[in-house]
C-alpha cells in the first residue's frame, strides 16, 4: 500500500556543494483542507547535491510526496559511504 501526502517548500538554502530544502505538510487554504485534516503536521529536510535538481524546489511550491514500500538496502553501510564524499562537514569513515 502508498501513501500519498502533500507538502509545500518552506526554506531552500544553497551552498558550495548544493544545498538543502525544507518541507512541511500544507494546511493553509480552503483547497488543502482535506490534506490537512490526514496530515495536520509533518517536515521533511533534504540536502541535494543535484544543483537542477535543487533548483525544482521553490519557496512555496506544493509537492506530493508518495510513500512506497521499498526493498531494504544493503546491511552495513554506512550512512555516506555510497557517496565517496571526501567534503567538508560530512563524516569521515
């Protein structure tokens, strides 16, 4: 089963290597009032380093974001050791 919620962009920063966007459930207008009535509250917080994947996510735009069950991922990685991340303020392993 998915689960489909609706959220809207609050905040966007960028930085040297990307960026990061900020998400919270809709609950303002008369057109979101059914959305908010299922999800009265909710964030979410992404950190891109897709720069045109970052420029999607303009402050106030709405998004569905859909919740879909998915296989588990490798055991034992670590959380950025797929990235190969050698910058400034991500773990070291």
């Amino acid at each position: 089963m998915s689960v489909r919620a609706k959220f809207w962009v609050t905040e966007t920063t960028n930085t040297t290597s990307g960026g990061s966007v900020k998400l919270s459930a809709v609950c303002r207008g008369q057109d979101n009032k059914q959305w908010a009535q299922a999800t009265p509250t909710g964030q979410i917080t992404m950190n891109i380093l897709n720069g045109a994947a970052l420029e999607q996510f303009t402050p106030g735009a709405e998004f569905y974001v859909d919740f879909t069950p998915a296989p588990k991922g490798q055991e034992g990685m670590g959380e950025f050791d797929h990235l190969n991340l050698k910058q400034e303020g991500y773990p070291s392993k």
